[in-house]
C-alpha cells in the first residue's frame, strides 16, 4: 500500500470515528484536542497514523470500522505501517 492509500484510508476512519459519539469523544479526550482542531490536523501523517492507532488499540473499535467501511483488518495494519513509517522518516529529517 503507497501512502497516498493509506491516508485516504486514515481519512475515512477519521470520519467513522467522528460519526460515533463515544468514539469521537473518546479521541477528544485522549488526544486533548478540540473537535474544531482535528481539521487543521487531518493533513498530518503523524496524526493519521495516530488515527489508525486509536482504531487498532481497541478490538471493538477497529471490527466496527473494517464491517461498516467493509475494510479487510490486514489492510487496517498496513495502512498503519506505512503511516508510522513516513511519519518517522519525517520526524529524522534529511
């Protein structure tokens, strides 16, 4: 998967997860954001990658999200992999 894919993908569980309320206001509170501050970070590998992060570190979360956006869960992981591995070689720089 290129990162391109995996964006669109981190993308749309954003918007799953800001469709489910106690999804959404569980995100809030653990990323000590405010809901008007997610658009301006929704461009950011790094918080993609924690999007998907959040989808995966719970069981429920991520079998909601595969099922109703009919996503196979290898493809949740991978989309994570590429995500955290760009968002580390931008952290290191040139």
């Amino acid at each position: 998967m290129g990162l391109e894919n995996a964006q669109i993908l981190a993308l749309r569980a954003l918007a799953h997860v800001l469709y489910d309320g106690r999804s959404r206001d569980a995100l809030l509170v653990q990323t000590g954001l405010e809901a008007a501050d997610l658009r301006q970070h929704a461009s950011r590998t790094d918080f993609l990658a924690g999007i998907l992060t959040f989808l995966l570190d719970d069981d429920r979360r991520a079998r909601d999200f595969c099922t109703t956006e009919s996503v196979d869960p290898a493809e949740l992981r991978q989309a994570h992999a590429v995500l955290s591995g760009h968002a580390r070689s931008e952290e290191a720089g040139p």
